[in-house]
C-alpha cells in the first residue's frame, strides 16, 4: 500500500468556522451563537460578515442552548458554538429537554474534544462526549478527521433537518482528505482497502490508523482495511458488516473513553450480526492531564504504536479460533 501523505497541518475547528461562514452566504436562515468564546471557535468572520445574525451569549450556556431551541420555531438554523465540554456536560438537562425531545434544528457546534487539547488539562478534555450524545434519541453525532471534512461536514448540516452534534478539535494536525469532497451523513468513507483486519476509526485517529495501516503493511505483510466513521449516529452499519465479512477481525480506535464510543457501537454490530475478534483504542477509564497533544496520544495509548499493537493482537485472537 502507499504511504498517506499530508501537505499542511490545520485545526479542525478553523475547518468549522470556514465552514459556517460559507454555508451562511448559501442559507440566510444559519445564525450563529456562541457563548464567549468567538476566537476559539473561529466564528470571527461569520460574525464580521453577518453581525446582525450573530449572538454572543456570554458564559451562559444552558441559556444558548435554550435560545437556539427557540429560534428553529422561527424556522432559523441555530449552530452553537463552545467548547466540548461545556456543548454536553454543563447543558446536557436543555439538550435533552429542550433540543432533543421535541427534535429541534439546532446544530451543536463542539471546539476543543478530546486529549489533544492538551495543556488545558483534564477538566477541559471532554471524553465522555460522544457516548452522552449518541444515546439521545433523535441526535446525530459526527465526530471529523481533518480540515476539509470539518469544512464539508459543517456545511452539510445545515441542509438535514434535526439535532446535531459536531465535534472537532483544537491542534494543527495532517489535512489529508480532499478539499471539494461531498460529506454524506451517515455513510462511512473506506480510505484503504484490505484483507487481514478491519480498523474503524474516527476524529482524530483516523490519520493514526493510516500510518498504522502502513506501519503493519511494512513490517508485517499485514493489509488493513482503514474506515473512516465520520458519522457515529446514524452508524454506517453496512459499511461495517462489509469489512468484518471480508477480515473477520476488528480494532476500533478513537479519542474518547472506550466505554460509550465508537468502540462500544461497533462491539454491539458484531455481537448482533457477526461475532468477532475485536480490540478497542482509546481512553481506558481515566482521565487526562496537561501536555503536549502529542505526547497525551503517546502516553494514553492512542497513537499509531497502539493502533499496530491491538492490530497484532486481534490477529492472534484470530488465528486461534
């Protein structure tokens, strides 16, 4: 297989706010809120742009949620905008209540997940995101791997109808997917194709599930079959039993705690329509603490060296059933 490269790095969340600007010069109904924090979450042009279609909130989340809520009646499409920890744990009661229930538009917009935050630490390393969201009825959650699919995703949006929850992130990091591309919520997207193994990956580690995939091509004549779930709700289910059909064996890898993730939605597929082999990277039940986003990957287990590992390890698994 060929070596993935990447010609830049750029933070996903300046993907978001390129994103949003373009798609409010397609739709006059995009309104954009956001709770203090416009530089962070790159919402500066919008605002410059469309000042009468911006609203700065202030710190007072649950109250952005709640007005967001309010102005889908007036058939506007409402993207909120804060960190990730503050979009799901610190309003998750009007989420629930006032978005979720009644399957309002708005479009919760969520800056800085993950361990790659960094030097924040772990008060502001939301891990637990995902699995808050995706057990909401009526959500769908989309978690993205670069620039230009955080560009394509946040545009996308705008023309489904119901909750979503949009995830990125803060660090530069490899923009390795094609900048025109069509974004499909809900079909998953096979960056490499193989026999032995299948990894699924999302967000962030889909860039190190590729350099996984060719660390073991290399070294180990190994041919994993690399998907990307952008979309975690609704799941590409038929993407998955596709590959796991072909390699009977599966690693799943994201940056997020292994419990309620990706990982567990995959285990329940293959535990429903094809029992396999499975291992999981991600967040062990802990969580972070302050450093460099690349050196928390290394030390939590969710680098390319990780991915590589449980790989070997499902295929034992594997050869000896």
């Amino acid at each position: 297989m060929k070596k993935f490269i990447y010609i830049e790095k750029k933070d996903t969340r300046s993907g978001f706010g390129d994103g949003l600007l373009a798609v409010a010069k397609q739709n006059e109904a995009v309104v954009g809120l956001c709770a203090d924090l416009t530089g962070s979450l790159k919402m500066g042009d919008f605002q410059k742009a469309f000042p009468e279609r911006f609203f700065q909130v202030g710190i007072a989340e649950a109250n952005m949620m709640c007005i967001a809520a309010g102005m889908t009646i007036g058939e506007k499409i409402p993207y909120t905008g804060t960190f990730a920890n503050f979009s799901t744990g610190r309003v998750y009661d009007q989420i629930r209540q006032s978005i979720a229930y009644s399957k309002k538009n708005v479009k919760i917009c969520a800056s800085h997940a993950g361990l790659t935050l960094g030097e924040d630490g772990a008060t502001h390393q939301m891990l637990e995101d995902i699995g808050m969201m995706q057990m909401l009825p009526h959500m769908t959650v989309i978690n993205t791997c670069d620039y230009h699919q955080t560009k394509a995703a946040t545009i996308a949006i705008a023309s489904y109808f119901g909750p979503v929850y949009l995830r990125f992130g803060r660090p530069k990091v490899p923009v390795f997917t094609l900048p025109d591309q069509k974004f499909v919520i809900g079909k998953a997207v096979k960056m490499v194709s193989g026999k032995d193994i299948s990894i699924f990956a999302t967000g962030h580690l889909v860039w190190e599930a590729l350099e996984a995939a060719y660390i073991l091509y290399k070294e180990k004549n190994i041919q994993a079959e690399v998907i990307n779930i952008h979309t975690i709700k609704p799941i590409d289910r038929q993407a998955i039993l596709q590959s796991i059909y072909k390699t009977r064996a599966v690693v799943t890898a994201e940056e997020h705690q292994i419990r309620g993730g990706l990982g567990s939605i995959v285990a329940q597929i293959v535990s429903e329509e094809h029992p396999v082999p499975i291992q999981f990277v991600g967040v062990e039940d802990c969580f972070g603490e302050s450093g460099k986003p690349e050196e928390l990957l290394k030390k939590y287990g969710l680098s390319a060296e990780a991915i590589v590992k449980k790989s070997l390890k499902v295929l034992e698994m594997k050869s000896a059933r």
